[in-house]
C-alpha cells in the first residue's frame, strides 16, 4: 500500500478492537453501539488488560444474545494500554481495524458511513478519523467545530486531530508501520506517535459526519498530555523534522516530566460520581 491507494478488487472488512480495564460502568453501553449498527462489524475482538472487576462477565452476557458476530476475548496481564493493543492487533482478521474506548459512544452510523468512505477508493488512502463531539446530542457549533477539523486536515495532511478511540485503520500498514510497542514508544500521546509513523505510508481522511463521543470523566490530565507549547510546535514543525520531534525533544521532555502510558491506567473517578453520557438520546440520524 506504499503511497498508493488499495486496490478496488480488496473486500472491506472491519475489526473492533477494544482494549479495557476495570470498565464494568461503562464498556456494555459501549459495546450496544456496536451491536445497533447499521453496519455491523464483522469481529469484536476485546482485550482485558488486567481486569478486576466484572467487565469481562459483562460483556460476555451481553454478547450471548449475538451468537452470529465473532467475538474473541483475550487477556493481557501486562498493565498498560499499548499492551494490550500490542496483543490484540495480532488477532485482527479484517482489512480494517476500528480501535474503541470502553467509555465511549458510537452513534448508529459510523461504521455504514466508515465503508462508504472506503469504498471511495481516496488517494493514498491508509485509514479515516472520527473527531471527538462534545456531547450525544449534535449542536450546529460541534458541526461548524468537525466542519474545521476536516478542512484543516486538508491543508496540514500529516497531522493528526483526533485520539485512539477514533482511529480506522489500514491492519496491514499498520503492522508494516510497526503497530503497538512500549519499547517503541512508551510515553502518553501515543495516537499522535502511531499516526506519525503511519503518514509514511498514505493518508489519513476526515469526515464531518464522521464522528463519536468520548467520556468527560477524567477532568485532571496533566499527566497525560502535551502542554500548549508542544501542541504548537507539533502543528508548526514540518513532516521531515517530526522524527526529531517526537523521539528527541517529545521523548526527552516526557521522559523528564515521567509522562509514561501507565499514567492512563489511573482511574480518579472510581472515587467520584462519574455518569457514562447518556445514550437513550435518538441519534441515529447521520449528523
């Protein structure tokens, strides 16, 4: 697929990879977006990272009453998110790998709207991202926001504006881009340092219908982020210099602030009252 498009005669299928932990309050309402698609996927494949609580029980319950939809369940007792991505993407079967968080919302649409995208055909084309909406219920400032995004990933082609819950990617250019690894990577923001590599091999499209909603339950990020400055210079600096960027001067200021992926694995809620969005909202109109 090197810098070219996939070849039209290629079928499309989809993989759900969802990696979790200790998600029981939020994964089965995640997991009833996937089942009330119009589209459905063609296999779940779910990664318990070191559960332990009732997720895994959950889940499998709920999933009885699909017994058509290949679903494998694995276990990765490693702690850390990379590795359980790391694991599952060794299991992925469909032509294209759709990641999802365990907290958050898929409306009825994404996946219909994701192969019709594909089938498209775009040039250079290596995988689609779903923006990040502000809510369930679609507001004309979160359309002209997607509106934005989409027209400036036009211009800045090489950047990525959206997180691993929204990424639908090529399965096998992600694994000739390297996939998943701690010792590749092991800090936060690893979407963006994925994606990076990734751009070596095609593009990244956008669509404004295409879009999913993510859990405000963690309020405190300043363990898991870039700070402002290192956003900017992220958008400012060219493709050729990104190299230095995220292995030398990324890496070297996360390593001092001890920005490592395990600090995702916090969960500060489970002491707080922290509601999933609500999804009894009618959204299956594609927005």
């Amino acid at each position: 697929m090197n810098n070219q498009s996939l070849p039209s005669t290629l079928p499309i299928s989809f993989s759900v990879l969802i990696p979790y932990f200790n998600e029981e309050d939020f994964l089965p309402q995640t997991l009833r977006c996937w089942l009330e698609q119009t589209r459905l996927p063609d296999e779940l494949i779910l990664v318990d990272n070191a559960s332990t609580d009732a997720t895994t029980e959950q889940c499998k319950t709920l999933l009885e009453s699909y017994p058509a939809l290949p679903v494998t369940f694995l276990q990765e007792h490693r702690p850390g998110k990379v590795h359980a991505l790391e694991t599952g993407l060794k299991y992925v079967r469909g032509t294209f790998v759709i990641f999802a968080d365990g907290d958050t919302y898929y409306p009825p649409h994404y996946l219909a709207l994701c192969e019709e995208l594909i089938e498209k055909r775009p040039k250079k084309l290596m995988g689609l991202m779903a923006l990040n909406s502000s809510g369930v219920e679609q507001t004309i400032p979160q359309k002209l926001k997607r509106q934005f995004y989409v027209g400036l990933s036009k211009v800045l082609q090489r950047q990525s504006y959206t997180g691993n819950y929204g990424q639908i990617l090529h399965t096998e250019t992600l694994r000739k881009a390297g996939g998943f690894s701690e010792t590749q990577w092991p800090y936060v923001m690893r979407d963006h340092e994925v994606m990076h590599r990734l751009f070596r091999y095609g593009r990244a499209y956008y669509h404004p219908h295409l879009w999913c909603y993510t859990s405000p339950r963690r309020s405190d990020r300043k363990n898991l982020r870039w700070t402002l400055l290192e956003r900017l210079l992220y958008f400012v600096t060219p493709y050729g210099w990104k190299d230095w960027f995220f292995y030398k001067f990324l890496a070297e200021r996360f390593e001092k602030r001890q920005l490592y992926h395990i600090n995702l694995r916090s969960q500060p809620w489970k002491d707080a009252s922290s509601e999933p969005p609500d999804r009894n909202t009618d959204q299956t109109k594609n927005n």
